[in-house]
C-alpha cells in the first residue's frame, strides 16, 4: 500500500490530547485543504466556525452531551452547512434565489462531510488527532444561537483536534462483501457475515474497555434504531429554510 492508503486505513478517533497547541497559521492551512474537497456544482456550501472561547466551549461541551473533549482540545471546530452566501451571490445580480429545496440541502450537507474528511485528513497527515462531534445536534438550536448562524445554515457537527495523547485500538470495519456489491445490490449471506463481524466487534470492545463493555454492532445498531433519532432536527431545518421542498 501507499502511504496515502495506510494513513487512511489507521484513522481512529482521538479524545484525549497534550497540552500543546495548535498554531493558527496550521489551522487555516488545514481548512483551505478542506477547500479543496470536491463541491457539488462548485457551490462550496461549507462554513467552519473555530471556537475558542473557554465559555462557549463549555457550553458547547454540555449541548453535545456533557462530552469533556470538546471543552478540552486544543482546537474545536463547527462545520456548517451554509446557503446564505448563495443569497448574497444572487442578490448580487439581482436575482431571488429559490430556496429550501431538499436537494440544496443534501448538497450542501454533503458539501461538509468532504470538506470535513479532508480537513481530518490533513490534520492526520501533520500528526495531529481528532474526533467527529455529531452531539452538537442534541442542542442544536442552542448551538446555533451561540454561534449567531442566520437563516439557511446549520451546523452539522464538530470536531475535536490536537496532538493526540492516547493510541487506541483501530475499531474494526464491516468484511468488505457487505459494503462493496458487484452491479447490483445483493445481501445473501450478508446475515451470516455480520454475525461473524459482531465477534470481532464484540472483542475490540472488550479489550478497549478492560472487559467493561460487552456489546455486538449488530446488538449496538439495534438499540441505537430502535429509539427516537433527535426527532427535532426536522423542524429546526425547516426553520432554518432547508427542507421546506
């Protein structure tokens, strides 16, 4: 494998970090590789806030589900999904944009997902360390007042970076049958390998956590779907001008 390959194949999230900083002018380097994510129609619909005020960070911290890390790290980051700059552009040629189409929101969604892995990426490659915070969405009317996002943005989620001060165990992936189909989509036999899979989850966590968690994907995944997923988001968007067709 290149190295390109293995940097990718060894990604695992990191929340405990030294105390050394980040200095901006790498910062703004990884967000401009970021930029460089593929864009869907060259709409460019993603935004990052980096915050730094030990206030709002603990704020932050406490929206997303009490999660220490991210008052802690070094560098938290929140990535939105932005069509304001798209109304700007139209007003600028005195056009009226059309918008809360649900297509501009999967653009724009997707948008920051790229941009996101790149910028994670990135900071992996210099060796720095990170972990996607999805949490800010418990909250995320709140978030967005802190962070003053007007109409038709919305954060997607955050992100913790630093110079890692831990080395966890990779978390192991689906056997590749399961995700890589061949013309059509297929799951024979993808029971029977999940089931095996649950083993080697099973197994990762147990070693992860001293014997303290006992817990299959499968048994994960479950639990996870079979309660209310953040039943608010809908409305939040709609109130925020996405999904409204």
């Amino acid at each position: 494998m290149n190295p390109v390959i293995d940097l990718l194949n060894s990604h695992r999230s990191i929340r405990r970090f030294s105390a050394r900083e980040v200095p901006q002018a790498l910062v703004e380097e990884l967000v401009v590789a970021g930029q460089s994510a593929s864009t869907s129609s060259f709409i460019q619909g993603c935004t990052v806030i980096q915050v730094g005020d030990a206030e709002h960070r603990k704020l932050l911290a406490a929206y997303a589900g009490d999660q220490p890390y991210v008052e802690k790290a070094p560098l938290f980051l929140v990535f939105c999904a932005d069509m304001q700059r798209h109304r700007l552009a139209c007003d600028m040629h005195g056009a009226e944009m059309k918008s809360g189409y649900t297509e501009q929101f999967i653009t724009t969604t997707v948008d920051c997902a790229l941009f996101a892995q790149n910028l994670m990426i990135a900071a992996e490659s210099v060796g720095l360390g990170g972990v996607f915070i999805g949490g800010i969405r418990n909250r995320i009317k709140e978030v967005a007042e802190l962070l003053r996002l007007p109409e038709l943005v919305y954060p997607v989620f955050g992100m913790c970076l630093g110079y890692p001060d831990q080395a966890p165990v990779l978390r192991p992936r689906l056997p590749l049958p399961v995700v890589l189909k061949q013309e059509r989509y297929d799951d024979e036999g993808d029971r029977e390998r999940i089931a095996e899979y649950d083993h080697a989850v099973r197994e990762y966590y147990m070693t992860r956590t001293g014997g303290k968690k006992d817990t299959a994907w499968s048994e994960q995944i479950s639990g996870m779907l079979g309660r209310e997923s953040r039943p608010h988001m809908l409305a939040f968007l709609q109130r925020r001008g996405f999904l409204l067709k």
